[in-house]
C-alpha cells in the first residue's frame, strides 16, 4: 500500500548537508556594470516556441540526413502548425570539419562548437545491481576503445548513485581521457534499491532519478544544441499511477512537469541502455497512432505518463530510445550516440496558445515517404512549471529552490544557464554575469531591473563544507542603459574563505527564470 503522502528523500538531505547553516542577506547591488549599443532593443517573448529535434531512421535503423523540410509537417493535438524553422543534419556540425586536436576539453569550450550535439554519459549505479554496473562499465571501456582518438562529438562522464552525483570527466573529445575516468571509477553499491524495490521505495528511486535528469538539463541550458544522455541502467522502478491517492499522483505529476519541461527548454533527449533487459511497460490507457506515438484516449492531463509509469516510456516521450534484452551493451550505446548526432531541428508557434484546453500536448511528427520512421519527443506539459521566488522576511525556501541551489552547489558539474566568472580583489569576490542571460523588468522610472540569488558554499580539501552563504541582489540599469552580447553585471560579494578552504562554489540563479549558473575558484 503506497502512502499517501510523497517524501522528497534527495531534496531534505541535500537541505541538511547545506542549507541547515546557510546566512541569508539581502542587499542592493550598484547600477549594473554595462557597456553601451546604440540601437539595442528588448525581446518580449509572449507565446512559446516549441524546437524539436527528429531523428529519421529507414527501414534497416540506419539515419536518414539528406530529407528537406517538405518532408516533414507537424501536428498538435490534430491540429497541423506551421513550420517557422528547418536545419538539416549538417547544420549541427562541428566547426571546422575533422580536427587534429579536441575542440572541447572542459565546459568552457562548449562555447567554440555552436549548435553542435553534446553526449552525456550516465553510469545509473542507484537502481542497477551492482554486478550489472560493472559489467556496463567493461561494456563501456569497449565503446570507447572502438571510438577514434578524438570523439566526434564533445562528452560528459558522470555516475548518479544512492548518495551522490559524480562528475567523473568534464566534457571532452579526448577517448583516452575518458577511458581513464572509467578505469578509475568504482561504482557505488546500490544500498537503497537492496532495500525494497516497491512502495515509497520505488517513488524515492523515482524522484531521485528525476532530480539526476533535472540537474543535467539545468547545467546544459547554456550550451544550444542537442544533449544526448545515454543511461547505463535500469531506471526507476515501475510506478502503478492508478493505485495512487488523486492528491499523491498531482504531487508526483507536479515533478514529472517540471523536469519534462527543462528537458524540453534545455533539448534533452534520453537514450536508455539497460544492462539488466528489462521491458518497456506495454500498459496504457490510450492507443496507437498510425505511426505508433501515444494518442490519449481519455482527456487525461498525464499524456503518455498514464497508467504503468517505467524509465523506458520516459526515455521514449522525450524522443529517444530503449536498448534491453542485449549483451552488447557497448554496440547499445554506440547505436544512441551515432542516432543522436544525426537529427532536423524544427521549430513552431503553437496555434491554440491557450493552456485550459488540455495539460499535456501531443506532438506527431509525420514524413511523406512512410517507410521512414521519425524519432522525437512525444509532447509537452501546456502549463510550464512555475519558477518558485526566493522568500523574504525570513521565510522558509521552497522545496524546488532548496533542491536547484544546493544540487548546483554540492556537484562539480559545471552550470551555464548562465555565464558567470569570479574574481578576488581585495575584500571579497566579484562575480561577471553575461547581462543577456538575466531577466530585465521594465520599471515605472524606465529603468531595468535584474534579480539575483548567489550561494557561496566554502569546501575544505576533502571535499567537506565548512560554509555557505545566501545573498539576494538587486541590478538596476538606468533609462539610457544600454545592453550588448558583451556587457557584464558585477555582483561584489563582500565575503573572506574560512581557514583550510580549498575550493569556492558559486551558485547564480536569476530570480525571475530559475536559471542557474556556477563558478569556482581555488584558496
């Protein structure tokens, strides 16, 4: 019997680990630090774009690149849109074609490739056996032995387990340095699933899963192209959403919306490899299109999510696909990684803006020759999830806050929602924020203004938090401001490091958006 109320096991222990000895302080900012553009002008986006990336593959699995966009046409609920944009494969390409030496060697190099894909590489060590793990990690030392010297796209390593999220490799296009991060890592044992694999047992492997996926799409949000996560393991546990209270299964919906949707704005597609052969749940209240997509047959605000909720149907609603019942795990994940780099990027408007007529929007996407197959998410939550404020007057943060703030802390991944640089002059840090990544709210005197969140987290050599801090800041840019690609906010953080800090995280989150950036710096 599935209680009725739902725990939020990674978001409390993160609070504790770092927020139990958080100072908050609210302070007023001087007028943003900016460079002048004559002709600058503000961009009011009042209706969404919806970008999808495709993959077309024939009938033998093989991508399709060479198709036009009078191939393809777009429905929504039914209703057919207009395409407003079309790139080919080849518009995602690497710069400068095949490369002597890695474009990419760390996050900050993301910036060189444009629209070019990115890989990230998921070791899910918290609801994969632990023999199955190591036998996914000499599957992956195969992968990667088979790769050429420089990787063709640029890829992140990390490991999601019970207790951590592990950056094992910053993005690279250097095989022989991930192979060395591989050789290296020992898994983590999967305490939490040993424990009981049912009940609020699976719902916490669920969210902690969805909180490992919302983390990823938050710190990519920054690069524009394509992010193709390939996850080694099994995934959450099968939840049964019938058998839940109406108030447990809205809690649990609240969280699937809101990751689905940062997936979505951050272009993340899913590719699941599962080392233990598991099967894509074949229940659902709905039925098949003619091209084999969801159609909801209900009404239901759940979409896809209705009914037998499985790792394998979300990785398949956000595009992707699912790789079981096979040894070679190591031909699995070259499969995701080679589909994943040959994709059409489409763009439209949606032509009902409204968002009462139904919660979740499905998405077909059909070709002119149907023996092809197109491969792209199968949807969209109408209500974006709300970005939640920071509290004043002492109040307590909002789970979701807690959860985004201390997450982007307490990793080593690298977040550029933002662009953030630090510097240390005398008597604290200054924080360099890229001005267009903020939101600027118009204000009754014509000027702009920008708000901020900072957490400043101190770690000792071992990787231990000796402190944090938490500062609100208001920028203000004056009626005759002007706003460029290069103009620069300053935020002046009057903080000094404790004895025996060894590292120094910030964490910058806009206020209005939710978008996270980070920096750090060396003692």
């Amino acid at each position: 019997m599935i209680s009725r109320r739902l725990h939020l096991p990674l978001q409390i222990q993160c609070s504790l680990l770092l927020l139990g000895s958080v100072m908050v302080a609210a302070a007023q900012s001087s007028t943003a630090n900016t460079s002048a553009l004559q002709g600058a002008t503000t961009l009011h986006v009042t209706t969404r774009l919806v970008v999808l990336d495709v993959v077309v593959l024939d009938k033998a699995g093989h991508p399709v690149s060479n198709l036009d966009r009078s191939q393809f046409s777009i429905t929504e609920d039914k209703i057919p849109q207009v395409l407003r944009s079309f790139d080919p494969p080849s518009g995602h390409a690497m710069p400068g074609g095949k490369q002597a030496r890695p474009v990419v060697r760390g996050t900050a190099d993301l910036a060189k490739i444009g629209n070019a894909p990115v890989n990230i590489l998921v070791f899910d060590e918290l609801n994969t056996k632990w023999d199955e793990t190591a036998y996914a990690r000499l599957r992956m030392e195969q992968f990667l032995k088979a790769q050429p010297e420089i990787l063709a796209s640029p890829t992140l390593l990390v490991a999601a387990g019970d207790s951590r999220f592990v950056v094992l490799h910053d993005y690279t296009q250097s095989r022989a340095e991930l192979l060395e991060s591989v050789r290296a890592h020992f898994p983590q044992y999967p305490w939490q699933m040993m424990r009981g694999g049912s009940g609020n047992g699976a719902i916490e492997r669920m969210e902690q899963t969805l909180g490992s996926l919302s983390q990823i799409a938050e710190s990519s949000r920054g690069t524009p192209g394509r992010k193709n996560v390939i996850w080694i393991g099994s995934g959450y546990p099968m939840i049964d959403t019938t058998g839940l209270a109406d108030e447990d299964q809205e809690k649990l919906m609240v969280l699937i919306r809101r990751v689905t949707d940062r997936m979505l704005e951050a272009r993340v597609t899913l590719y699941m490899v599962d080392p233990a052969g598991a099967q894509v749940s074949t229940e659902s209240n709905g039925i098949a299109g003619e091209d084999g997509s969801f159609v909801d047959t209900g009404g239901s605000s759940l979409g896809p999510y209705k009914g037998k909720l499985d790792f394998g149907t979300f990785a398949k609603s956000t595009g992707g696909e699912v790789f079981s019942n096979r040894n070679d795990l190591d031909d699995a994940i070259d499969q995701g990684v080679k589909e994943g780099g040959v994709y059409y990027t489409l763009s439209y408007v949606p032509t009902n803006p409204s968002d009462e007529v139904q919660r979740y929007r499905q998405i077909r996407v059909k070709l002119k020759d149907p023996s092809l197959r197109a491969f792209t998410r199968d949807g969209y939550f109408s209500v974006v999830a709300p970005v939640d404020p920071v509290p004043m007057g002492g109040k307590k943060p909002e789970m979701q806050l807690q959860f985004d703030l201390v997450s982007a802390a307490r990793t080593q991944l690298i977040y550029n929602g933002l662009k953030v640089e630090v510097t240390h002059p005398a008597g604290g840090y200054v924080l360099l924020v890229d001005a267009k990544d903020l939101r600027w709210a118009d204000q009754p005197d014509e000027s702009r203004l920008a708000e901020v969140t900072v957490m400043t987290v101190f770690f000792n050599a071992k990787h231990k938090k000796l402190q944090s801090n938490v500062m609100e800041l208001k920028e203000k840019i004056g009626k005759d401001g002007q706003l460029n690609s290069a103009s620069k906010v300053a935020l002046r953080l009057p903080l000094q490091a404790p004895s025996g800090t060894a590292r120094i995280r910030f964490v910058v989150r806009d206020s209005a958006t939710g978008v996270l950036g980070t920096a750090d710096a060396k003692e």
